[in-house]
C-alpha cells in the first residue's frame, strides 16, 4: 500500500549509530545534506535558518532531539512563527536489525499536508529519498565532521 499520508526514506551507513544521530541533529550541519534548507545558519536555541535550493526562500528549522531514544522531530516552516512539526527521524544501530556492528539505519519521516498539492507532495518525497544518499556519502567520507562534529 502507497501511504498517502506518511512518507519514509532510509539507508544503512558505514558509521556508528551515535555519529548518525550527531550529523541528523546538528542544525548547521544539516545544511550540508538538507535540499530545502540549504546553507544553515543558527538563529536561537535549536533554532536555524536556511535557503530552500530549489525556491531561494528561507526555511525554518527547530530541532527537538533524544539522545537516548536517537529520535529527533523537526519543526518547519517558512518563517519563525510559522514553525510546526513537520518531519522526524530515526537512527537505529546496525545490530539491532541484524546488520555488522558499525553501521547504523537512518529513517526520515514526513506528512503530508491537507494543504499539499500533489506535485509538493511527491517533490519532498523524492528529496527524501536523495538526501538519504547525501547523508550516507557525508558519513563514510568522514566529511559530516566538518562543521564542527
């Protein structure tokens, strides 16, 4: 079944799980891989600004991330007080689903609008899904610590 409501994208990484998590929760560094909000910069507590790459517009970023549960939400939107929730992810260590010790699975969840058309809809899915491969290519290049990881 096609989820109409919930989108998923995940990839196994050649990386620790904890390593993971640090570059999905890290609102700066999520500028390296983030195709809506491109070229992060922090303007609060958890709070980030960025350039949509395929608008120009800003893009607002709240993060609320378990270091423990290696869960973070992330609120959205186009301006600050517009934040709401929005999109999700998920690291789960390798072991855990039966891969080698050293690798991690990253999952990243997002809902759909009421209001979304359905090209809007199928562009976030699609990004997603691309961002996935950034994200691992980041990772096992080593070049996710470059912003201060």
């Amino acid at each position: 079944m096609i989820d109409a409501h919930c989108h998923s994208s995940s990839i196994r990484v050649q990386a620790d799980a904890q390593r993971a998590f640090l570059l999905m929760a890290d609102g700066e560094r999520q500028g390296l891989w983030a195709l809506g909000s491109w070229k992060r910069r922090t303007v609060a507590a958890q709070t980030f600004v960025g350039e949509s790459i395929f608008t120009g517009a800003e893009a607002w970023v709240r993060i609320h991330a378990d270091p423990v549960a290696l869960t973070i939400d992330y609120e959205v939107g186009g301006y600050e007080a517009g934040l709401r929730f929005r999109n999700a992810a998920r690291v789960f260590e390798g072991p855990v689903l039966g891969h080698p010790a050293g690798t991690a699975v990253i999952t990243l969840f997002t809902w759909r609008l009421a209001t979304q058309s359905d090209d809007a809809w199928a562009q976030i899915c699609s990004t997603h899904e691309t961002e996935m491969f950034l994200i691992r290519a980041l990772l096992e290049s080593g070049r996710d610590m470059a912003q201060g990881g």
